[in-house]
C-alpha cells in the first residue's frame, strides 16, 4: 500500500509514518522540506506547504497512486499565515476534496481531543473532522488525549516533561488534579497502522486515549520518577498566576505556554466513558499504561538534559537580549570623552570616535531586538559570537590593560561568548 502521510517531519506524523513504513507499507513523507533521515527504497519524499495549497488542483499531482492519506498536520499556536483556521481547515478541506477526486481509498485524520470552546486550536481541529465525515469516501478520525514518548518530546510534552524536572520542587497549576487520558505516540503509531488495514474502524471517529484516567500530577510525577530525579516538594501554584503567565506567553507568541494548553488543562482531557472499549473493538489495539511504557526505555542524561534546560533557554535568550541592548544604550547616552581614550590607544584618529561609538551601539541595540524574535535567534547567535570575538581581540589586543579593570568589563565576554554559544546548541526547544 502506498500511503502519503502529511505532517510526516512532525513530532506525530514521523513516528506515524516509521509505523507505517515497519508494518511493510510505502510511505510518501509529504511536508514542506525533506528531512536528512529520509531515503532507502521504502521512503519518498514530496514538497507540501498548508499555508500555500489551498485548492485541491494543488493536491491532486501528489496523490497519483496513493492508496491512503493519513493527515498529521496540526498546530497549536498561530502566527501570521500559520493560523489555525487555514491549516486545520481550509488546505485540510482542499486536501481531502483532492483525495476524493484523485480515488484515495482511505482518509485518516489525527485530530485533537477537547472541547471547541477551549480554544481556536480545539475548535479547528474540529471543524476540519466535521468537513471529512460529511465526504462519500471510506475516512476515520483519531482524535487523541496527551501523546507522550520516553524517545522524546516536542511542544505540549516538552514543556510538561520540563515541568516534571524542575529542581527541588513539583509546580501544579492549583491543585494538580486536572485529568488526562495519556497514551504513547508508539501506540497511536499502532492504531494508525490498524486503522489502515482493517474495515472495523472505517467511518469511525474515535477518542483515542490510554487505559487510565490521571490527574496532572500524578502524570508529572511519573515522568519525574522516571528521569530518575529525586521526589519533590510539591508547589500549588494559584490559577490566576499560571493564567497569567499563559496569557504572557501567548502575548510572546512561540513556545508552548499559552492559553490553549492552559484552557485544555482545566477542563482536562478525557475521553467519553466507553472511548477505550470502542478503540480497542474498532481497531483490535490497547494502549498501554503509561508507567508500563516507561519501565521499558530508561532515561539517559540527555533526557534530564532536555528536561530542564527546557526553561532555561528563554530565560538565556533574554538575558543575552537585555545585555546587548543595554549596552547599545549606555553607548549611546554615555559621555563621548570617556570613549576617547580607549580610543586613541587603539590608535585610531579622535575624529572617527562618534562613528565607532554610535556604530557599535546601533549594532548592539539591533542584535538585541532581534534576538527576541523567535525566527532569527540563529543568525544573531552566530553574529553575536563574531562581534564578541572581534571587540575581544581588538581590545585585549590593542589594550592589555583591560583585561585588569575593576569590574571586568572585558573579561566577562568570556562568559558571554559560551552563553551565547549555549543557546545557539539548544537550538529548537520542542
């Protein structure tokens, strides 16, 4: 069977796509750029972009010979044209009309368990399932609780895994009773995979959810036990406060804090009395307790690594932030006569000390705003270091006596340069 799995570069869509490709099935990777891991005989790439294939004509070329589509686009934050409605909605619409008109045997949507009214993400998500269901062809919807895996994490479990390693103390929303329905993406990967083969599930939409109802913190602490940290101090934070920080972070617009995870927390998210039960008749599959699952991967440094570095990384991106722009701004109102010195000991002309002051500090203030927009943290790392680098050498150089300064001021570039350096390797924190 030749399936197409959308979203395949995804934190669910490539485990869903390693499952199908395991279960002896060809897998078309369709996303928008191909990934370094993709190639052998069972795996073809096609470039798609759900911000830009709107129209079904845009879907239809990449469908020819495709038996199956399984859709595992989604986003939970949303960011100018990333935003919910035309990813979950409209290009979701196109590609299941494409589907349709180009004879795909079968539909598969991963959706989202919740209610509408939590969030855009939620509401969505839903609508784009009420489109599929209403399509003469042979579809199922999954719509899943909290996906979770000891390989990994990304988004949503990120942020919780990092909420389980924090040190000392357990930090829950209120009183940590919030419920969820936890199971892994391995086993999602699995029902997918039956889902494909099997008529029982055809035209089904199902709660996808593990075999125990588990209050946050429970869930928390479990990954905390399994990271091999030792038992905390459990903190109730108040809910105006985590609500507040939820709104904050999404004001900031990136990252997982935000008002969908905070919304879909408090109401809990929980499949319907019998979802278990009718998942496992419709697709012959059980999904396993969540310490079962975590008794067979143990945890690594890498893990505690990821874990509580998870929180840092905004607070570093910040921090390096607020030095450079406050540099560029003490550069800028402070005195020129001061400058002059250090300038004519390097031995440049007194004339030019303005341009090399003003410069500078201009470059700074820039580097600094820009290293709080999300996009380009990258980049202005990489210039960070070579600006920290070239005004270390310059002056270490040209003015040894610098090095010896009450205060420091050119020896702590040598933490500034590892810090900056530090969150360039954090790289992505979902």
């Amino acid at each position: 069977m030749r399936v197409m799995v959308t979203g395949s570069g995804g934190f669910i869509g490539s485990i869903v796509a390693r499952a199908i490709s395991a279960a002896g099935h060809h897998v078309v990777y369709a996303q928008r750029k191909p990934s370094r891991y993709i190639g052998g005989e069972c795996f073809e790439f096609v470039s798609c972009d759900f911000t830009k294939d709107l129209e079904s004509d845009a879907w239809i070329p990449r469908l020819l010979d495709i038996d199956a589509v399984v859709n595992c686009v989604g986003i939970l934050r949303a960011r100018r044209k990333n935003d919910f409605e035309r990813i979950h909605v409209t290009a979701t619409r196109a590609l299941f009309d494409a589907c349709v008109a180009a004879g795909v045997a079968r539909i598969i949507q991963i959706s989202a368990l919740g209610d509408p009214e939590d969030s855009s993400f939620i509401a969505s998500k839903h609508a784009g399932d009420r489109y599929l269901t209403t399509l003469d062809t042979d579809w199922v919807v999954l719509r899943p609780s909290v996906v979770y895996t000891p390989h990994g994490s990304y988004g949503g479990t990120s942020l919780l895994r990092a909420m389980a390693a924090l040190p000392l103390a357990l930090a829950v929303p209120g009183d940590g009773t919030q419920q969820i329905q936890p199971l892994s993406a391995e086993d999602l990967a699995e029902i997918v995979v039956a889902t494909l083969q099997s008529d029982t599930a055809s035209r089904k939409l199902l709660e996808v959810v593990g075999p125990e109802v588990l209050s946050l913190r429970e869930y928390l602490l479990a990954f905390r036990r399994w990271l091999q940290l030792p038992d905390p101090l459990v903190l109730r934070v108040p809910l105006a406060l985590v609500g507040a920080v939820s709104w904050v972070g999404e004001w900031m617009g990136s990252g997982s804090v935000g008002l969908t995870m905070y919304r879909m927390l408090q109401r809990g998210n929980v499949g319907s009395a019998n979802a278990f039960q009718l998942l496992a008749e419709s697709t012959g599959c059980r999904p396993r307790r969540l310490d079962a699952v975590l008794m067979e991967v143990p945890s690594f440094v890498q893990d505690r690594w990821h874990a509580r570095l998870y929180f840092v990384r905004p607070f570093l991106r910040l921090s390096i932030a607020f030095v450079w722009i406050v540099s560029g701004l003490i550069g800028l109102l402070h005195p020129l006569a001061d400058a002059e010195r250090i300038v004519t000991e390097l031995g440049v002309p007194a004339v030019a000390t303005p341009w090399l002051v003003y410069g500078a500090s201009v470059v700074n203030l820039g580097l600094g705003f820009s290293l709080l927009v999300a996009r380009f943290v990258a980049l202005v790392g990489l210039l960070m270091c070579i600006s920290l680098l070239a005004y270390t050498l310059v002056l270490g150089i040209g003015i040894p006596s610098l090095w010896i300064e009450p205060f420091g001021g050119l020896l702590k570039n040598i933490v500034l340069f590892p810090a900056v350096l530090a969150l360039l390797a954090m790289g992505d924190p979902r």
